[in-house]
C-alpha cells in the first residue's frame, strides 16, 4: 500500500461492512460478530488459495496484514485511548469500597494466574514434544492471564449489574492488564535477554515496581494537571482536546520512561471521568465530552477486533499445535477460576459478594488484542510460533464462546438484578 491513509481506509471500510452485515444478518455483538465475519472471510481466502494458489490471493492478504505491527499499533496506539475511554466510565466511589479486593485480584491473582497457566503449559507442551523451557513457559502465563479491559467493558456496555459487582469487574480487568503487561515484559526480558549482562531476580522487580509505581504516579499527575486545565475554563472543544492532549502526551511519556503507559492511563481516566465530570465541566461539556470519548473506543473497538479475526492468516497449525491449543483453553480457564476465586474467598470473610461473583468474574474474564500483541512483540523463534498459535486459539474462544454466553452465565446467578 503506496498512501499513509490505506491502512486505516480498508481497515474501516471493512469494519462497517462487516458491522453492518452483522447487524443485518447475524445480530451479535459487534465486536463479537466482527471477529466472527473476519475469521470466516480469512477461512475463505485460505480456501481459494488452496484451491487456486496461482491466484495468489492468501500472499495478498498477508503481505497487507504483515505492513500492520499489531502489537505496535495496539499497545503504542490505541490501547491509550480504549483505557482511558473505559476508566472514564468506571465509578470511583464504587471502586474504593473494593479497593482491597481489586487490588488483589490485579497482582495475587495475576501472579497466580501466570504460575498455574506456565505450569499447565509447559507440562502439556513438553508431553506432545514441544521444547518449551520454564522461564518461556513463565511468559506465555504472563501473557495469557489479564483479562483484556477492552473486551470485558463491551460486554458490561449491554447489561446492567449491581454496582459493586460492576465496580469489581471493571477495576479488575483495567488494572490487571497494567499489571500482566509489567510483569509480561520483565519475564521476557529474563527469557529472552540477548546480552552478556545477566538480568537477576532483584532486578526484575526492581524493573517491575518502577513500571508499575511509576505509571500510577505519572497518571495521577498528569490527570491532575489536567483537571486543572478543564477546570479554569468553560469550553467543551477546547476541553475534549485537553484530553485528548493527556492521553496522547502521557502515554508518549510514559513509553519515553519506561513506566507503565496501561497503568497511567487508567489513573488519569479515573481522575477525568470522576471528580473532572463532577467538579470542572460544565453540563454542555459533560455531554460532549462523554459522547465524544464514547463514540472513539467503539471506533477504536470495531477496528481492534476486526484485526483480531484477521490474524488467523498468520498464525500456524499442525495437529500436535491443535491439541496443545485445545488443552490450554480449559487450563486458562482453570487459572482464572483459582486466581479470582481464591482471593474472593478471603475477602468474603470480611465483606459478603454478591452471589455467583466468583463464576461471573471467572467467566466475563475475556482475553483479546492485548495478548496477541504481546505474544508478537517476542524474538522470532521457534517458540513464539507455539505461543502465538495457542494464544490465539484462546483468544478466539473467549471473545467468540465467553461473548456470547457470559450474558447467559450473568442472568442465571442474577435474574433479579439486571434491567
């Protein structure tokens, strides 16, 4: 593609086909459905190219995908703008009721989570003869344990749960990705460290304290500043690209300093959408502003996991790739179980849950775009195949399987509760 805006021009002209074919024909969510047309249009062009190689039309399609950095496009890009759009929206009081929980749930449970799906995977790939060491193992469970935000809050935008509940699984799923992304990139550095200097176990969580630590405390000032900024004036235009400006320039920045750019903004969009709505814009402004931010991560979101469906042309399979994949989804799904029910457990001694939490959380904890950027942010090796391959068959179950259900799975433990 010879022009700057081709990419983007076939990637949304192909959003709002198969958006509207899904909301003609299909009537799924449309991020679900996206995926769904994507992946069966991929299958397709598999199809002919098997037939008719001479065509040359499978090579087309992956030379095109393969001019797209999908992990460079979502974790540098767009997952700035889908964080912030989903902390806006997540009620801070709420929240702060379950700090304790959530807190947990983003760092025990991420941690368990990576242990139980490393140990499963390495297991069950050793079993059918894959050469996978521990410490690659390690990552692929960093990788495959957050709950992906951007999918989770698509979902949550359709029902309507109790507060609590809906405060626990939105904080969860946008801090644990911060945290997995941390803790991701200081396991691959370890796994995969190319240089002479050895990288200790100090060292990685020195590493992962200063991401972490620092992207908080980086989006705690620049939402700060910003609510300052909105709060001396009385323009909605001006205001939406002052946070426009946050996001953009606190991500850059964060990105400069190594910090954690996910954690930061999911500071700053609590700071905007909670005490910036309530105490420095006008009404005028709260409506522009909130459909603005609104209609840019369902953009956002059409393009993400239409990209998704897409990716199946780059990813390998053999039989013994097909089995590995089949055994990790009950494994990642196991994980999660333990990792959210574990902690729940606890803090129920203190503070009672709502009923069916535990199976809820477990079930609406969807992977999407941010584990099949990691994955393919790895060295190209011959393990990176294996771990690309698997993630996206997790990937593709969850948001297709869990997407379509999970609204099922929250009627039945709550029937009374939702609108």
């Amino acid at each position: 593609m010879d022009h700057i805006l081709d990419i983007p021009a076939l990637i949304l002209v192909l959003a709002a086909l198969f958006g509207w074919l899904n909301h003609r024909f299909m009537g799924l969510p449309m991020t679900v459905g996206l995926v769904v047309i994507a992946l069966l249009t991929s299958m397709g062009v598999m199809a002919v190219d098997g037939v008719a190689p001479q065509l040359g039309i499978g090579d087309s399609v992956r030379q095109v995908l393969s001019s797209i950095d999908f992990r460079q496009t979502l974790m540098e890009g767009m997952l700035s703008f889908l964080l912030f759009a989903g902390a806006m929206h997540v009620n801070l009081d709420e929240l702060l009721n379950r700090k304790w929980t959530v807190l947990t749930l983003a760092s025990v449970g991420v941690l368990l989570a990576t242990c139980i799906n490393a140990l499963g995977f390495w297991y069950f790939a050793n079993w059918l003869g894959f050469a996978i060491p521990v410490m690659t193992a390690l990552v692929f469970g960093a990788l495959i344990a957050p709950t992906d935000p951007v999918a989770v809050l698509a979902v949550l935008k359709r029902l309507k749960v109790p507060a609590q509940l809906e405060a626990t699984i939105k904080g969860e799923s946008l801090f644990n990705d911060g945290v997995a992304v941390v803790l991701f990139s200081v396991l691959a550095t370890i796994a995969f460290n190319s240089h002479d200097v050895p990288f200790t176990l100090q060292d990685g969580i020195q590493l992962f304290l200063l991401e972490a630590l620092g992207g908080a405390a980086l989006g705690l000032l620049a939402g700060t500043i910003a609510f300052y900024a909105l709060r001396s004036l009385d323009d909605y235009v001006l205001e939406v690209i002052i946070t426009l400006a946050l996001v953009t320039g606190a991500y850059s920045l964060a990105l400069q300093l190594h910090l954690s750019g996910p954690i930061a903004m999911v500071i700053a969009g609590l700071i905007i959408g909670n005490k910036g709505i309530k105490y420095a814009m006008s009404d005028v402004t709260k409506e522009h502003l909130n459909k603005f931010w609104e209609l840019l991560d369902e953009i956002l979101n059409a393009a993400l996991f239409l990209l998704i469906g897409f990716e199946v042309m780059v990813v390998e399979f053999n039989q013994n790739l097909v089995i590995l994949s089949l055994l990790a989804i009950p494994l990642v799904l196991f994980s999660r179980w333990v990792s959210v029910g574990l902690p729940i457990s606890i803090a129920n001694l203190r503070t009672p849950f709502t009923r069916g939490t535990v199976p809820i959380l477990t079930w609406a904890g969807l992977r999407g775009g941010i584990s099949v950027a990691l994955v393919l942010s790895l060295p190209d090796t011959e393990a990176r195949s294996v771990l690309l391959t698997v993630c996206y068959a997790v990937v593709v179950f969850s948001v297709i399987v869990q997407g379509i259900t999970v609204e099922r799975v929250i009627r039945k433990f709550l029937p009374n509760k939702l609108l």
